[in-house]
C-alpha cells in the first residue's frame, strides 16, 4: 500500500515547505485508520531532511517516483522510502532504503543477520540494517506478480545519516559481508557515494509510473511457492482428512473463492473438540488456497503449533517464503484492509484483545484479522482457554463479523479421532474433574488407555518406552514449578523435582518441543502443547489442582511465578474474589483438561496431590465397574 506518493519535485518542495511530516500522518489516517505518534513524526522530520540533502543532485531526474512509507502487502512492515525510474538502459529499478538514526553500534552478534545496539538505554539484538531491508525485497518478490515477472528490479541499501565509522566497525564487519554485498550501507559523511549510487539505477524519471504498478499489481505467492507447498503435502499422511473433516474443508474452500469473486466479507466459524482435526484442515486448507493462487496465511496466538506444522511440511526450513505463511496473531495491527484472500485463524479461542509485548497495541486480534482479508476461517473450541487474556469466543467472532458486515457461517468438527475413546473419554474427564454433568460416568466400551500412577518415574519410564517407537510420545505438566531464565537452556537442570524424580522444563533453544528427537527427556507445558498432539502423554498434575472434602478444588497461589496464564490474578483477587476464583478456576481445570486430551491412544498421570490421585483411581475403577 502506498502511503505517502510523488515525484522528487514533490518530495523536494515538501520538505522546503516544512509540510512532509503532515502529509504522511494525513495519509496513514486515512488509509492505515490510525493516528502517529509524536515521535515517529518527529524521526521522519529528521530522516527526510537527510534524504532531502542527498536528493539535491541536478542529476536524480526531478521526475522519479518518490513512496515514503510503504506498506508491505500482506505484513505489517513499511519500506521507509523508495525512489524509482529507470537505468541508462531504460531499465526500471525501485531502489529501497532502510533509514536508520543510529550513531554507533556497540558489537557484532554472533548471530546471523544480527547487531548488538543500545536502544532506549536498553542493548538489543536487532536486525542488521542491510540484512532488514533485503527482507523486503524478498517478501516484495514472494508476493507481487510484476517483480516475478522481471517487469521491475528491486535495488536495496540503508542510510545511517548519524553514523560516524568507527576504528573497529561492527556494521561493516566481514560477518555481515553476505548481506552488505547485495545492500550496502552509506553512512554519515557518504553523501557523494550514496548519490552516485542513486544515479546509477536512476537515469531517467518515471514519474510515479513505477510506484503505481508498485502499488497496483496483484499480491499473489508466486508460481515457485505454489508448486512448492502443493508437492510438500502430496503423499504427506499428515496431512490426511477424514469423515465430517472433508465436509467443512470443501465448505471452506468454496467461501474463500466466493469472498474472492464478491465483495463482501465471509466469516466461517468451526468448533472441534480437541483431536477434532481442526489443525490438520487448517493447514491443509492453507496449502490448497496458496497452491491455487490465493493469498492466505495461517494465524495461531501461539508459536508452538507454527513452529511445529511449518517444521512438519516437508523442504521448508530456513525458507522465508514459506515460513511468512504462517503469522502471529498479534501481526495484524496495522494490516492493510482486505490486502489478503484468506485468513485461516488455527486455536481461535487463545485470541486476546491487544496485541504486543505489553498488550498496549491495536484495538481487538479478531476485529483486526476480519479488517484485513476478504475471507476469514476461525476454528475454535471454546473449552481450552487458557490463559486470562484469552477472548476468543463464537459470539466474539460474530460480533466483529457483524460488525464488519460480514456473512457468517458456522460448522462443527464432531469426527473424534486423537482419543480412541472418542467423546466418551472427554466426557467422562469433564464429568471427573467436575467441570460439567455428563451422561458418561464410565470408560466402558471406550478403547483409551487411562493410567494414574503412584510414580512419577513410572510415567516417564512409560513415555521414553513409547516414545522409542515413532517419537511421539511426550512428558506434559502443569506450570507450578519455576522456570528459571538462568537455566533455560540448561538440560542439566531440573526445574521439576518431586522426591527422586527429576527433569527440566522444555529447553529454550528449540521452538519445536513437539517433535524434537530429545525433547523427550523435558517436560512440555500448556503454551508448548496446545494444539498440538502425540500418541501418548505422561501428565504431571501440580498442588494447583487438589482433591479435598469431595470436591476437584483448584488453586492458582500454586502456580509457579514465571507462569504468565494467570499474571493480574492476586489484584483481581482483592478487588472481587469472587470473580478470580471464578476465573482461575476455568483456566486451571481448562488446561488439564487440554493436557489429558493430547494423547491419541492413551494418558498416563501422576498427582502431587495424594487426594486428587487416590480420587482419579477410585472413578477409575467404577468406571471399569
């Protein structure tokens, strides 16, 4: 999307007018819907006066197409300023600059494509400045025809107009040479070298000819990642549906083309119980619609379940034009409306209202997913809310949809497949944990292995036995130990130590726990599981859930403090009790009730707490009459 649009006589005047910062808020407002902070304008009050100085060359044609701001499509990512027209041999170029403010950098990362800087008094690892703006590049290449097609060169570079080099200088470091060789960066004091770089790709104007089959060519994945996702899920049994599965993904896939070809909205809203199979449909939908043409991206609150079906489809890693199919829930903040085809929205009951670190950006996850694609799929199963800042809910999504005059169509995933015992066994668990009356008092007739151990070392012994046979068998818990940052990447360490037994929480090094050959040696929790599944599950039940004078009682003062499920629980709890316990009781049972759920054939438990397990053994027996 094109934010702020001219020629270099446009920009150039501007700027001598002292207008620039004003047109651009004008414009963000009006097609952005949002207001600019004071600083942001401020930062391009300083930058642009720099760009203006490097523009003033009488040979950068007056006529060259000038974009501030634009917008990426189909992300949140804004170039912050492109000049276009054409070489010596007419051939049209868009060069990209990344503008930077930084005066120096403190040291080179280890890590690729990264540098050590002090921001807000606070050192960060960012992204290196030519490493940045090549991503660009590549998502304006994935993503739009006429770049495929050769019709126009993307050129990238970065301006750190406040740089002064240094004796040992860490932005041009050989480190970095791979991505400095196709994006140099010009520093203070290299404003003839950047001009001469500039009239080397511009020759002759355009006048905003370029910028307009910039901003109206049709955002589709290319020819390349179609054929790719399409042979990633042939012959992938992954990826396999069955029974009431196929009904609601051919359901979907007809209100995707449909909101393509009209102009109204389509919200399709589909509840499945856990091991409904509504992972496998959304990302069996996700590589139809892109393999057909559609832009579509899958969206989970979560990385876990990202991480892990992106690592599933076959040749991805370390592609990153696979890897932007798949996107956070916090990401559409400032989207471009209806700039994507499909949204296909995977565990829609974890969506909170703001987004970001500080939960302090954007106005509602659901509100912004709707605004941002022509057709949005949410499949939810509103019984695994996990966490106090979980919103999502059927009536939530059709608010919105309403709300954004939307047409909107429900489904249910009823086809139970992970627990052999189908509905019986959720049922039955519901029933004992005390969460809900159900008919099911028994697990007669019901093929699903229920254990409760007196050991936890018996569980594990278990798990590491099944595990040997396909991987995909795991040990889950509840988040009442600590896990301290020190020891994050430590297997050593034992965050969870209950008498002899002892093993480390999930390694921070790793983003796919689920799948990971020594994973099974850690103990995975709700945010590294959900939506996820495995053959067998050991589950450690912590003292935040007890059994005492006849009642399943939960706890949340024993929930460990780096858990974050329940952060502003102890103030809700002075302000009404009522409501917290109320609260703290839904999410607490709602997480066990997910982890006991995320084995297909069967589930092995051990309880810290005496009266909680004597309790599971006893239901257990009458139910085997």
């Amino acid at each position: 999307m094109l934010i702020y649009e001219g020629t270099k006589a446009e920009f150039m005047k501007s700027i001598e007018n002292d207008t620039i910062s004003i047109e651009i808020e004008k414009k963000i407002l009006e097609r952005m819907y949002r207001h600019t902070p004071l600083k942001e304008s401020r930062s391009w009050d300083n930058s642009l006066r720099y760009m203006y100085i490097v523009m003033n060359d009488m040979d950068i044609p007056e006529d060259a197409g000038i974009a501030i701001e634009y917008n990426i499509p189909r992300t949140a990512m804004r170039v912050d300023f492109i000049i276009t027209g054409r070489d010596a041999q007419e051939k049209p170029n868009a060069i990209l600059i990344e503008l930077k403010q930084w005066d120096k950098l403190k040291l080179v990362s280890d890590k690729d494509g990264l540098v050590k800087t002090v921001l807000n008094r606070i050192e960060k690892e960012v992204p290196h400045p030519s490493y940045q703006v090549l991503t660009y590049c590549w998502l304006l290449r994935d993503n739009n025809e006429m770049i495929q097609n050769g019709e126009l060169n993307l050129v990238p570079c970065a301006y750190l107009h406040n740089y002064m080099r240094q004796e040992m200088e860490p932005l041009t470091d050989g480190h970095y040479s791979q991505y400095l060789g196709q994006a140099p960066v010009f520093t203070k004091g290299g404003i003839h070298d950047f001009r001469e770089f500039i009239k080397n790709h511009i020759k002759y104007g355009d006048n905003k000819e370029i910028l307009y089959l910039l901003g109206n060519s049709r955002n589709s994945p290319p020819k390349s990642l179609q054929d790719e996702v399409r042979s990633m899920m042939q012959g992938n049994e992954e990826f396999y549906m069955i029974d009431g599965q196929k009904v609601v993904y051919e359901a979907a896939l007809k209100y995707a083309f449909l909101a393509q070809k009209e102009k109204r909205k389509k919200v399709f809203i589909i509840k499945g119980g856990p091991g409904t199979g509504k992972s496998v449909v959304a990302v069996k939908l996700l590589a139809e619609l892109i393999s057909r043409g559609q832009s579509c991206e899958y969206i989970s609150k979560t990385s876990a379940p990202r991480n892990v079906y992106l690592a599933k489809l076959k040749g991805v890693k370390g592609k990153l034009n696979i890897k932007g199919l798949f996107k956070g829930s916090g990401s559409y903040v400032d989207y471009p409306k209806d700039s994507l085809d499909t949204a296909i929205v995977d565990e829609a009951h974890r969506l909170s209202e703001k987004s970001g670190m500080f939960n302090n950006k954007g106005e509602n996850q659901i509100k912004e997913i709707i605004d941002a694609a022509k057709c949005s799929i949410f499949f939810i199963d509103e019984r695994q809310r996990v966490h106090i800042n979980d919103k999502g809910s059927v009536e939530e999504i059709k608010k919105w949809a309403r709300n954004a005059d939307a047409k909107i169509y429900l489904a249910e995933l009823v086809s139970q497949f992970r627990c052999n015992g189908s509905d019986g066994y959720l049922a039955w668990l519901d029933y004992v944990l005390q969460i809900r009356d159900t008919a099911n008092l028994t697990l007669d007739n019901i093929d699903y292995d229920f254990v409760v151990e007196e050991d936890p070392d018996i569980v594990r012994e278990f798990i590491l036995k099944e595990n040997r046979i396909n991987n995909r068998s795991r040990m889950l818990a509840g988040y009442c130990w600590n896990w301290p940052k020190k020891y994050q990447n430590d297997a050593d360490y034992k965050d969870i130590c209950i008498g002899s037994f002892g093993m480390s929480w999930n390694l921070g090094n790793t983003k796919t726990f689920a799948i990971d050959e020594n994973s099974v040696n850690e103990v995975g929790c709700i945010h590294t599981s959900q939506g996820l599944e495995f053959d067998y599950v050991g589950v450690i039940i912590g003292n935040d859930m007890r059994y005492e004078n006849g009642t399943v009682i939960t706890d949340f003062t024993k929930r460990a403090s780096t858990d974050q499920s329940l952060k502003g629980i102890k103030k809700l709890y002075k302000k009404n009790p009522q409501e917290a316990l109320s609260v703290a009781d839904e999410i607490i049972k709602n997480t066990y009730r997910t982890l006991l759920t995320r084995g297909m054939k069967g589930c092995h438990v051990y309880c810290t707490d005496p009266g909680l397990r004597n309790y599971l053994k006893e239901m257990l027996e009458r139910s085997h009459g």
